[in-house]
C-alpha cells in the first residue's frame, strides 16, 4: 500500500475527490496557479495509471490546454488525429476537427493521465492522498466544508473552502447532494452496447462501423489493446454473447473475415 505522505496537512483551498483526468486536470490548473488543493483518491497510482479507458480530447479541450501552455507536454505522445467510417464494409478516413477548423487529438486517456500525474506529482509536488476509503462530504451551509477520510495511517479530516467532486456519477460527491437539488434527464435510445476490451491493437485507423447488421467501433486503448463497442439489443445480457459470437459480429459488421479472433479480457453491457 502506498503511504500518504501529507496527512499532516489538514486544511487547504479546495479538495477534490478523484483522480481521473477531470480531478487531475483541475489540480494541475490550480497548482500551476498558485492555489492550494488536495485530491483523494480510493485507488493507488499503479491503478490509476493502467486503468483503460476512452479518450478523446476534442478541439475545445486542445485549446484548454494550450492556453494553459501545456498542450505539447500533457497531449504528446503516440497519437491519432483520423478516425475510419466505414459503411457496410467500406472505409473513408476523416480528420478529426473541431466546428472552427481547428484539430482534436484522439489520445488514450491512460496516456493523458500519465502526462498528468507527471505533470501534477513529480514537476509541480502536487497532493494527492491514495487509497482512501470512507469519503465523507460535510458542507453545511453554516460551517466551513470538510471532507473526512480513512487511509493506512487511520481518519482523517480535511478543511476547505470548495469540495469539487471528480469521482464519477456512482461516486460519493454525487450520493452526497440532497434530495430535490438535481434534475435527471434520461432518454432512451432503444438499444444497448457491449463494450470488449481485447488484446488486438488498432492496426490503422480508430473505426466506426455501420452496418445491416448494426453498428461497431475499435478504439485504442494502449499500443497492445483495444476496445470493440457493439449495437445490441436491450434485452441481451452477458450470456447471450460469448466470446466466439463477439469475434463473429465484429467480422460480420466490418465484413471483413481477415479479422483474427484474440483474447477478450472484459466484456460489459452499457444500457
């Protein structure tokens, strides 16, 4: 387990709850500007960093970083500014452009949060306190906010002037709101995804795929992995697709039958 070195410090500017690329972005910009701020985070960094996940950082987020001065050290890196269309089989590549012309970069965000916890941790001493368990938000309207929290060395207690919450809609910021503050819109499209990440790298271009047969993206996620999202149907579940029927649908979609069954690591539905 690794040790949180700051506990010591017990009050700050602004906690964050979260070290994805939203919560370590904010800390970089904050830190680059001379504001105090304290992320936590319930895994360690090792995690963090190896973690696959989707990544597209559009034309607006470009410029963010580039008026910050940091686009050529926190976007460097192997990456795709093309994504393959294809319909029933046949390809046409796009650039990927914002609507005023300017480029997007389509990166890994493993890459993108490695650049940050680089940028953030060994360049800028950034605080971040790893694997912190039983994150409670106290945000009375008459009291200062403080975030309480459990790690290795026992309970913690951290005072601050804002609580930015990082960690996702399933995380503690979200379940700590009262009832009635938010409003939800949801609308439903009428179908699922299945999201397989495999060990197969894009071998050209990132692909999106419509078809007879429905549709099919391959994204990147690392140089020796990545992820296939099919169209299914909102009824299906894990056992309507194993592993051979995955493999038969991403030929079928792309109608390409050069496409070589390899490992499936993890498969998810998304409704």
């Amino acid at each position: 387990m690794e040790i949180n070195k700051n506990n010591s410090n017990k009050e700050t500017t602004v906690a964050i709850i979260g070290a994805g690329v939203s919560g370590l972005a904010l800390a970089t910009f904050l830190q680059k500007s001379g504001v105090a701020c304290v992320i936590l985070e319930r895994r360690n960094r090792a995690y963090i960093e190896t973690r696959q996940r989707a990544g597209v950082v559009d034309a607006r987020a470009v410029r963010m970083f580039e008026q910050w001065d940091m686009a050529d050290r926190l976007l460097a890196g192997p990456v795709a500014m093309t994504i393959d269309y294809r319909l029933n089989g046949a390809g046409r590549v796009f650039t990927i452009v914002g609507e005023d012309g300017s480029p997007s970069r389509f990166c890994t965000q493993q890459m993108l949060v490695g650049n940050l916890m680089r940028e953030l941790l060994d360049n800028m001493a950034g605080d971040v306190r790893w694997e912190v368990t039983n994150v409670e938000i106290q945000n009375q309207g008459d009291e200062r906010p403080k975030v309480t929290y459990t790690d290795a060395s026992g309970t913690h207690e951290l005072m601050c002037d804002y609580i930015v919450g990082c960690d996702a809609d399933r995380g503690v910021s979200r379940a700590s709101i009262p009832d009635g503050i938010l409003t939800k819109y949801t609308h439903e499209f009428g179908y699922a995804w299945l999201a397989a990440l495999v060990e197969a790298p894009v071998t050209g271009n990132p692909i999106m795929g419509v078809s007879d047969h429905g549709c099919v993206a391959q994204l990147p996620r690392g140089p020796l992995r990545s992820r296939y999202y099919l169209q299914c149907a909102l009824e299906d579940s894990d056992k309507d697709w194993p592993d051979e029927r995955v493999w038969d649908e991403i030929r079928l979609r792309l109608n390409d039958e050069g496409i070589q069954d390899a490992i499936i690591h993890d498969k998810f539905l998304s409704r």
